[in-house]
C-alpha cells in the first residue's frame, strides 16, 4: 500500500490545462529543442500532436526513444533552426 495516498480523488476538481503559444505552434516533422529541467535540453522531431495541442510526441535525437510530453509536465518545448 502506498504511503503517500490522495484520498477522496474522484472528487478532486479537475483543472484545465491550456497550451503556450509555442504548443500551439508545433507540427509533425518540426524540429525542437526539449528542456526537461533545468541544464538538460535534448533535441528532437516532432512526431504526433493532439488535437487541442496539450501533448506532444517527440523522437529525441540520439536513439533516446519517442516520448509523450504534455503542458503541464513542465516541459519547454521550442522550435529549433534546421
């Protein structure tokens, strides 16, 4: 059992997330740069948006795999020069 627990989460609000205009920007094919915290930045291509632009695929250079990055993880995504 977990230690940490939320009780009662069904009846926890949920809130709204809206994209940076940046997010909203971002197209299959792009190229990007990820910050996923502070000094590690890795580059990328843009894989799949969603629909209303709050998670994003990206395949990180460098064989590091395809990631899943949504708005509100934190994550700055920016368009990169080719």
């Amino acid at each position: 059992m977990a230690r940490y627990r939320t009780e009662n989460t069904d009846e926890q609000p949920l809130h709204r997330v809206d994209p940076g205009p940046h997010w909203r920007s971002l197209r299959p094919g792009d190229r990007v740069s990820v910050r996923l915290s502070p000094g590690y930045e890795t580059g990328g291509l843009v894989d799949a948006v969603t629909a209303d632009h709050t998670a994003v695929w990206v395949d990180l250079d460098g064989g590091r795999g395809r990631t899943l990055l949504h708005c509100s993880d934190g994550v700055e995504i920016l368009p990169r020069d080719s």
